[in-house]
C-alpha cells in the first residue's frame, strides 16, 4: 500500500531522509526513532507533504503530493497541537470530513459516530480552544478516521493521552488492523509500541535501520548475545547444568539475589526450546523468567549503539 | 459540500471580533475624516465633491482598499502556515487550487464589503444623507471590486511564494504605490492605483489630487481601456502565478521539517 524506492529528503543542506527503500503492509506498523532521526520527514513524504529529493514514494501505486486520489483513501493525524481553536470539535471533524469528499447524506453520521468511537461526544460541542491535550489528540483522531480511509497515519498519536485514552487508541488502531487498514504510528514511546505492534522500521539519522518483526530482527542481531534473566531457589544447580550447554555463553550470579541468575546466549531459539526440559528433569521451580533484550528498547539500543 | 465548510470557515475567520473592529475602525474613520473635513472647511469655499473625492481617493482606495488586501490576503496561506493547520487543508482530496480560489474570493467579499461600508461613511459625512445615490459614489462602489480583485491577487501571489509576506506586501503598498508614482516619466504606468483612479475619476481639484499625490511630471494617464486591461490582465496573471505556486510549493511549518 505505501511504498518507499530509494527516497531521500534534502533540506538545503541537511540530510533528512537517506535512501530508504521500505514497505508498509497492511497491520500496524510502527515507525521508531529518536528526535531528528527522521521519523517526521517521513511522514511528511508519505501524507504529500513533501516531495523527495530523489527516490519515489507510493501511496496507492500513485505519488501523494497534491494528490487528492491518494487522499481519499488516506487519513493523516499530525503531530502538531494546533487546530482551529475557535471552532467546535465537531465543526472542525465536520470540515475535514466535507473536504474528505463525505457527502451531505451521511456527513452528519459519520462525524457523530467518529466522534464517539475516540469518546469525545461530551465535549464536541465546546471550542477546541478549551480542549485538554488528551482531547486535542483524541479529536485529531476522529478527523483521521472519519472519512474510513484505507490508510491512517499517526504522528505521536499517544502524545499527551491519559493512560485510558491511550488504551482506547490502542484498540482502536489493532480494530482498524484487523479491518485491512494500513496503520502507520511514529513515536518514541518503545513500551506502548511494542503493546500495539511486533512490525517496525527503526531509523536513525534519517537511515533506515532495521525493518521488519521485532523479534526476528533481535534473532538476527548474532554480535549481541541474548540476555535470559531466571529466578530460582535452585540457582547454583540450575546455573552448572546451564553452563554444560554448548551455546550458553556465560552465567552469572546476582550479587544483591542469589535467586537470580543471568544467562547470556547466542542461540535463544535453542535456549527456549530445550529449557522446559532441563526444568522438568530436574524439578526445578521457576519463580521468574524473563528477557530483557526480547524487547524493542533493546533491540533500539543494539541497533543504534551498536 | 467541501467548497461550502471552506467558505464558511475563511468568513467565520474574518468575522471575528478583532477582525471586525478593525473594520469598524476604517468605516468610522471615513466617517469622522469626512465630517471634519465638512465643519473645518469654509462653508462658502466647501465642496461636497471635492471633499468627497479627496477622501475616497486618499483614504478609501489608498488605505482601506490596499490595507485590507495585504492583510486578509498575504494572510490567506502565511496564516495557515504560521498556525500549522496547513496541514489538514493540504492531506484532503480538495485540489490545492480551489482552496486558494475560496479563500481569495471570500478575502475580496470582505475588503469589498468593508471598501463599500467606507465609500457610503465617506459619502454621507461629505454629500450628506440626501445625496448618497450621487453618480459618483455609486461608480466608486462598482470600480471598487476591480480594484479589490487586483490588489488582492497580487498579495495573495506575494502570501504563495514567500515566509513572511506581509512585511513585503506593506512595503508594495505604501512604499512602490506611492514612490513609483512620483518618479518622473511614466512610473505612474507602474502603480495599480494610477488604473484605479482612471476608473474611479473625481471631479474634484484635480491639481490638488495630484500634487498630494506627488505626481508632478506632466505625462498623461493611462486610457480607460488600457486601465481596464491592465486591472484584469494584473488580476489574472497573479491569480494564475499564485494557483501554480500553490499547487507546486511544499507548505511545511519550519520547525517541524526534519
């Protein structure tokens, strides 16, 4: 649905956006970086915004800038904070959706029924002027989703979201994936990502990092060693047995908890698949066990420090 | 459905009450410069169509036409811009070109409105209520529009193309407006507002009209038709400059490129 060939953004002499080449599928998609990485250029280059210095960007199979084909079926929630602060919530979602081409017959329905599904009909009619930043988001979400559109992009959609609201945008994005909607969600909040999507691209300094499943793209990291935390009353027998298992790099003893062990392996898929066993053999109990590094701050980290 | 939600929020956008204070500021102002014009005046040497030319001349389609103009119209994309909502109004499927177009023409009804409303303050305080369907006033009425149309396109071509195009536009119109006309030779032939008063003539003390004017060198005005042809053809060269601009030009709040 949304293609990127080889695009680059110049601005003067600054490097927005380098090469990239990427795929935006239907699902949610999260686009991950820090400030400058060039997460917003992208965007900007997708909702037609801009136009790339080099490369191409498709929407639909057609350019998006000024493209109003595209913008019938694309729905775009900015970043910024500003709207049209003298206007009611409802007037503000009922232009866009009359400029989204709805018409008259159902425009009323649409912006009703919008406006409810991000829990903003109490306060639709009161000028956005007056609006919390929980709310602003949440309405800049009713103008993005009204006009049904088959793609929605969202700039830091949980931006100021109280942790209900970010919840409810939450579900409504993974509804709006389950339809066939492309969803597209930039943010630099990792953990509430990772909530709503295992599918990421991760740039950096305007490259494209690394693009794909989070947990695939950590399985191919083979320089980094995979970090297993194990908690047990049985520590220092489980630990020998550990240690027998040829692709168990090192374990260590938690200095503060002797319960705790961690394991550094470069096989995890095999660590996964064989520990259950070792556990049962030997009736060990396990009170916690987790993996830090199976999570996309880790992965971030790797990639961008390396 | 989309022409009619754009309409109605560029005149809501005008008719707020900071907007229509100004208005009323410029309305009033005729009517008080008029009145005092009528009392300061000796009564056996004023003339209700002398006083009435100077002041439309002077301050109607000098001032208000041209202030107006560059306001609401450098303003049409700057302030979406400066406000950020430039980007809900470019990620619609409306053609860029018919935002601009709704939003020019309801700049030129409000400057028109607010221009007719100072033309009729004008005309009452100098002619009196009885003598307000004077010929003069209602030619004024109908050239103002064209006059409208032309500035407005103009700045509305400066408000496409450049970051902060009010500064420019003010400068257009009250430095080369008034610094072309005084230069020797046919630099007259370089202000919109020499068209406009070939249209627009008073009878007035035509000296008077151009000594304040700063335009001494005896060259001849431009003819009627070459006043109207160069009104429209100014009117539509920058309306279409604008359109492209505006079609083409990336419109991206400065802080958030990156």
């Amino acid at each position: 649905m949304i293609v990127l060939e080889q695009a680059s953004r110049w601005y003067g002499q600054v490097l927005g956006l380098n090469d990239v080449s990427c795929i935006m599928p239907v699902g949610i998609t999260a686009l991950l970086g820090e400030n400058g990485a060039g997460k917003s250029t992208l965007m900007k280059l997708i909702t037609g915004q801009l136009k790339p210095t080099t490369g191409r960007v498709l929407v639909f199979g057609e350019p998006p800038f000024a493209n109003p084909r595209v913008f019938r079926k694309l729905g775009y929630c900015p970043e910024i904070e500003n709207n049209y602060d003298d206007m009611t919530g409802r007037d503000f979602v009922t232009m866009l959706a009359a400029m989204a081409g709805l018409p008259s017959s159902t425009l009323k329905s649409r912006v009703a029924e919008s406006i409810e599904t991000v829990g903003m009909t109490g306060a639709a009619d009161r000028k956005i002027g007056g609006y919390s930043k929980g709310m602003r988001q949440r309405i800049k979400v009713a103008q993005g989703i009204v006009h049904d559109p088959d793609a929605l992009i969202l700039d830091e959609p949980l931006n100021g979201l109280d942790p209900l609201g970010r919840r409810d945008i939450s579900t409504l994005l993974h509804e709006l994936a389950s339809r066939g909607k492309s969803v597209v969600i930039s943010s630099h909040i990792l953990y509430e990502v990772e909530q709503m999507t295992r599918n990421m691209l991760l740039l950096h300094k305007g490259r494209l990092m690394a693009q794909g499943d989070i947990y695939q793209i950590r399985g191919l990291i083979d320089s980094h060693p995979h970090h297993i935390t194990i908690t047990t009353e049985q520590a220092r027998p489980l630990a020998k047995h550990l240690l027998d298992l040829p692709y168990v790099s090192s374990v260590k003893f938690d200095m503060q908890d002797p319960r705790l062990l961690e394991i550094e392996t470069r096989a995890p898929d095999q660590f996964y698949a064989q520990f259950p066993d070792i556990v049962l053999e030997h009736g060990y109990k396990i009170t916690n066990f987790e993996s830090p590094d199976n999570n996309l701050e880790a992965v971030f980290k790797y990639l961008v420090n390396g | 459905m989309s022409d009619y939600y754009l309409f109605r929020t560029a005149l809501l956008d005008h008719l707020r009450p900071g907007k229509l204070a100004a208005a009323a500021i410029m309305v009033g102002l005729s009517f008080l410069i008029g009145l005092l014009m009528r009392w300061k005046m000796d009564p056996e040497t004023y003339l209700p169509a002398n006083a009435y030319g100077l002041l439309t001349v002077f301050f109607v389609f000098a001032f208000v036409l041209t202030i107006l103009s560059v306001i609401f119209c450098t303003g049409i994309v700057a302030q979406e811009v400066e406000q950020k909502t430039i980007v809900y109004l470019l990620t619609r499927p409306v053609p860029r070109w018919r935002i601009l177009m709704i939003k020019y023409l309801v700049a030129v009804l409000v400057t028109t409105v607010i221009g007719w409303m100072a033309v009729l303050a004008a005309a009452l305080a100098t002619f009196g209520p009885a003598k307000l369907g004077e010929s003069t006033v209602l030619h004024d009425m109908l050239i103002l529009p064209v006059g409208v149309l032309a500035y407005s396109s103009i700045f509305l071509l400066m408000g496409t193309l450049l970051n902060r195009p009010l500064i420019l536009g003010l400068i257009f119109a009250f430095g080369w407006e008034w610094f072309i006309r005084a230069l020797p030779g046919y630099g007259q032939y370089c202000s919109i507002m020499t068209y406009i008063r070939v249209l627009a003539p008073h009878e007035g003390p035509e000296s008077m009209i151009r000594l304040l004017s700063l335009n001494t060198v005896g060259v001849d005005p431009p003819s009627r038709a070459v006043s109207w042809i160069v009104m429209i053809s100014v009117t539509l060269v920058a309306l279409v400059a604008a359109i492209i601009a505006f079609s083409t030009r990336e419109y991206v709040p400065r802080e958030d490129a990156g």
